[in-house]
C-alpha cells in the first residue's frame, strides 16, 4: 500500500482487512491536511476518471455558512472536516492532486471551489484522500453530466437489445429508447450509449493534451488506476432500465478497462441513497444490483479490482439540508457528497492496498 507514513497506518488497514466488500463502515481517523507539495513530478500521474450524472457532476452546496447543510456551515459553524480548512479560514488547496473538468474543459487544483465555485461533488473526498496516498501527482478527471441513464444515455458496447412487459428496449447504438414489440421504431436525434461514447470522447482528448494543462508536466506519462462511479437517479424511473441495471453495470466495467485500454484499473462505485433507508421500488432495484456488481461471490472475476460503497446512510433530512425541494439531489447536502467521495476514496485505497508503498 500506499500511505503517506502516519502513526496510525497499521490500525487503519486492521479496519480496512475486516471491512468486507462494502464500505458502510465508519471512515478512519486520519486528518487529510494538505502538506503543501507537490507530487513527485519525476513519476506518472495517477488518473482516476469520474463518471456518472448529475449527483457526480456536483450538487452539494458550499454556501451560505448560515444554512444548515452547506460546506461552509459545515465547517465554520460545526467545525467538521477541519483538514478543509487553514489556519487563516480559507479553503485549503491539494497542490499534489489536480482536478479537471473535461466536458467543460476546467481545471484547478483540488479544493473546496475546484469544481464550480459553488458546489461540490464526490471529486472533493475522493481527491483528498487520492492526494494523502500517494506521492505521486494525482489527476481527477471528471467526465460526465447530468440527466443520464446507464439503461439508455451510458449504455456500454455489447449491449443487445431486450424485450421487456412488450416492450423492446435498445441496445448499444439502436434507436429509440423502447418501441412496441412487432411495430415500426421511431428514429430520435440520440441512441444507446451516445453518453458514454461523448464522455469517452471528451476524456481522451483530456489526457492527448495533458501537457498542455496540466501544472508542471515534465513528460512523465501517466496511468489510469481506478474508475469511481455515482449513477443511477434516472434508471430509476423505469423499470426496464432498473431491471437490467446489474448487466448493464457488469458490461461497464469491462467496456472502460477495454476502450481505456486500462485493463488493471481498479473499479469503485456508490450506490443510490435517496430518501436513506426508505428507498424503495425501483431505487431499491438499483441499490441491490450496485451492491451485487460489488459482491466478489457473486462476480468473482471483480475480486480484488471492484468495490461497492453504501450512501443509504448518508442521506440528511431536508430539514437540515440547503434545499428540500431538491431530493433528487440529496437536498443539495454538501456532507452527502463529501462522505460519498471520502468512502469511494478509502474503499480505492483498499483495491491498491497491495501495491508497492510510494508513500512519502
């Protein structure tokens, strides 16, 4: 493994070896204080590539400090995540890991307001502990948007067509979503998988240019390690989508270690969590085929390269979030996204754990 040396490293991979696939568990006792320098720049980037829609994208607000659920009531007002803040009350800033948006082609070192100045997504716990692992720079490479279902928009190559309740539904480049069975289809301006065929796209034209935009490059390549994933919102509102959401799950993982050409990289995901424990129906359909796709007993080929975060219990009442009207969202709770990100990050940090230690 990969630790930056710290006197608690031995018990933290005690709880690590004993956490199981899913990471629902209490997060270490580690403070993530940037130290101020850089990755080693003689050494690869390690790239992690975010995919997802708009939970992912980042809708977790930072402000105002006085409403309850905000990053900055967060932190000012509860004093948590102290590592997110300097001694002065300014954001603190990863000069080691650097993130970058490639749909709208934003760059920034990682920090509080590195996604959009407003809101946070699951890039900010994800890169901080990304950033405390390894010496090496970091890049998190954010490619996705919202509104987009893995039945249809991400739909990965190899998918076939189905039938479901009459119903046809598409496979990888068929259009429409569905049609009748025995009926004509009718052609509409998208077709299965074009999501993840722009987002694919959009990141590798990021990384043909790194030397371009990346602080400091001294030629020294880079890697792809891992892949993190928060989707599902919009397959829930169908249940053909829902019920094929494992499958569909499952070909996405080999389909990104294939065009990435990245066949070791590690695989992290966050279920669905909205409305907590209460999540029903469909959203419970799609809850249980995440955590399936994380279950190495049942995909023993995922052994090892493929973990399942829980975010049931991450979910914060609207009475004590910034928007109530936004549960699709998760009422724009900042402390939703960030323990998102920190649990995908730890639970990345456990598929590395046998890696040669780099750690400074």
């Amino acid at each position: 493994m990969f630790f930056r040396p710290n006197m608690r490293s031995g018990l933290l991979w005690i709880l690590f070896f004993f956490a199981g696939a899913t990471f629902a568990q209490k997060q270490p006792e580690v403070s993530l204080q940037p130290d101020g320098k850089p990755g080693a720049a003689n050494k690869p980037i390690k790239v992690f590539i975010l995919m997802g829609q708009s939970n992912m994208v980042g809708m977790g607000d930072i402000g105002p400090v006085t409403k309850k659920g905000t990053l900055e009531y967060l932190t000012k007002t509860e004093k948590k995540y102290p590592w997110l803040v300097d001694s002065e009350g300014k954001w603190t800033e990863r000069k080691d890991v650097f993130y970058y948006d490639a749909r709208v082609k934003k760059r920034a070192a990682l920090s509080p307001t590195a996604n959009n100045g407003k809101s946070i997504g699951p890039e900010l716990g994800f890169g901080y502990v990304m950033g405390h692992a390894f010496e090496e720079p970091v890049l998190i490479l954010k490619s996705c948007i919202g509104n987009r279902s893995l039945g249809w928009d991400l739909l990965p190559p190899g998918s076939k067509p189905y039938s479901f309740e009459g119903r046809m539904y598409a496979g990888y480049k068929d259009t429409p979503d569905s049609w009748v069975e025995g009926q004509p289809k009718k052609q509409v301006n998208w077709y299965a998988g074009k999501q993840y065929d722009d987002d694919m796209a959009n990141a590798k034209v990021a990384l043909k240019n790194i030397a371009k935009w990346y602080p400091d490059y001294k030629d020294q390549g880079y890697e792809i390690v891992g892949f993190v994933w928060w989707q599902g919102h919009k397959d829930t509102g169908s249940a053909a989508h829902a019920s094929r959401y494992e499958e569909n799950l499952v070909r996405l993982i080999d389909s990104l270690r294939k065009d990435y050409d990245a066949p070791k990289a590690k695989f992290v995901l966050a279920t669905i969590g909205f409305d907590g424990w209460k999540l029903q129906k469909n959203g419970l359909t799609v809850a249980k085929a995440q955590l399936a796709v994380g279950d190495a007993k049942k995909y023993p080929k995922f052994a090892g390269n493929v973990k399942a975060v829980e975010s049931r219990d991450l979910w914060r009442a609207a009475d004590v979030s910034p928007n109530p009207r936004q549960g699709y969202h998760y009422n724009r709770n900042a402390e939703t996204y960030l323990e998102v990100g920190l649990r995908l990050g730890w639970a990345m940090n456990a598929l590395l754990k046998d890696e040669k230690p780099t750690g400074k």
